[in-house]
C-alpha cells in the first residue's frame, strides 16, 4: 500500500493513543462514580484495589476525592492532546476514501470522522468547564491550574453538558468500532489497515 493511501505515523499513534486513553476515561468515570461521597480520609491509596501501586497523597482525602481528581487531570492532558490531532489532521490531508465505498458508507464515515472530532473537543472542554465552575477549581497532578469559581447553576449547565457529549461519544464510538470490524471480516478491505503501523 503506498503512502498517500495510509494515514501518517503521527496520525495512526494520535489515533490508537486517545481511542484507548478514552476508553480509560469512561472506565474511570464508572469506577469513580460508584465510590460514596462520605468514604474515610486516609493519605495512600492502593490504585483501583490491584496491588499493583500505592497512590500518596500529600494529605488525607477520600477515595472519591483522588478518582475525580486522577480524572480531571488525565482529561486536561487528554484535551491538549486531543488539540494537536486536530491541528495535525487540518494540516496534513488524511488518504481518500476506498474506491469500493458505496456512497451511504462514505456519507456515515464523513459525517461519523466530524461528529468524532467534535465530540473528542468537546466532551474534555465540558469537563473543564465544569471544573471551573466548581468549588474545587483544577489541580493538575497537584499541581494548581485554577481556582474554582463556585457557580452551581454554570456548574450543573457543563455537568449535564459533559454527561451528554459522553453518552454521544460512546454512542459513534461504538458505531465507528463496528464500521471497522465489518470492513475487516466482511468487506474484507484495506480500511483498517490503513491505520495500522504494519
């Protein structure tokens, strides 16, 4: 396969990287939400109770508290990096769709490709948002970024706005893993390969 039919390396790692790294975010975003929001203060924590690694913590806090605050710092790295797929996919011409596409495919992968991307914005920008307007502000990886301005209302408006993009997202993230399995095993063409380091 030549290379104007392959997407760059750049594009194929941003792509891998961030599909797995929000699969992540929605598994994390269950996990913590499941945690009682009275649970017991302590300072280390054994990360998601696998024996694997113990989480310090400067001072005590709940569970809770590290989950949401683990959460909100990968989603701001996540968002930086969700930018620069967009600045790179804008300057660099992705391949064109496969010949063999009907014109119903190449109409729900354009539209589903869009949709993607700006939901991948905007779903991390709802988070921040609602950061924002919280009581508690950003720390990133304990480090400051902003202090909370304590808005309920604006709060409660970016929280359901951040619980809806997630539910869209998850929705054409399904379709989109469908679209890419039916292409490998039934139309058994180069689709999927073409984001493929190979």
């Amino acid at each position: 396969m030549s290379s104007t039919q392959r997407y760059t390396k750049v594009a194929i790692i941003l792509h891998w990287l961030i599909a797995f790294a929000i699969i992540a975010m929605f598994a994390l975003g269950w996990y913590m939400g499941e945690l009682p929001k009275d649970g017991p203060k302590q300072t280390a924590f054994d990360l998601f109770d696998l024996g694997l690694y113990t989480w310090q913590m400067d001072e005590p806090s709940s569970a809770r508290t590290l989950y949401f605050n683990l959460h909100k710092s990968l989603g701001f790295s996540l968002l930086w990096l969700i930018l620069f797929r967009v600045y790179w996919r804008i300057s660099h011409t992705p391949p064109a769709l496969l010949a063999s596409y009907s014109a119903l495919e190449r109409k729900v992968a354009t539209g589903a490709h869009h949709l993607l991307y700006l939901l991948m914005v905007a779903m991390p920008v709802s988070g921040v948002l609602m950061t924002l307007y919280s009581k508690f502000g950003l720390k990133w990886f304990g480090l400051e970024v902003f202090a909370g301005l304590d808005n309920a209302d604006l709060r409660d408006v970016f929280k359901e706005s951040h619980e809806l993009f997630a539910n869209i997202l998850l929705a054409v993230f399904i379709v989109h893993v469908l679209g890419a399995i039916k292409h490998r095993f039934i139309d058994k063409d180069e689709t999927l390969s073409r984001m493929s380091l190979k």
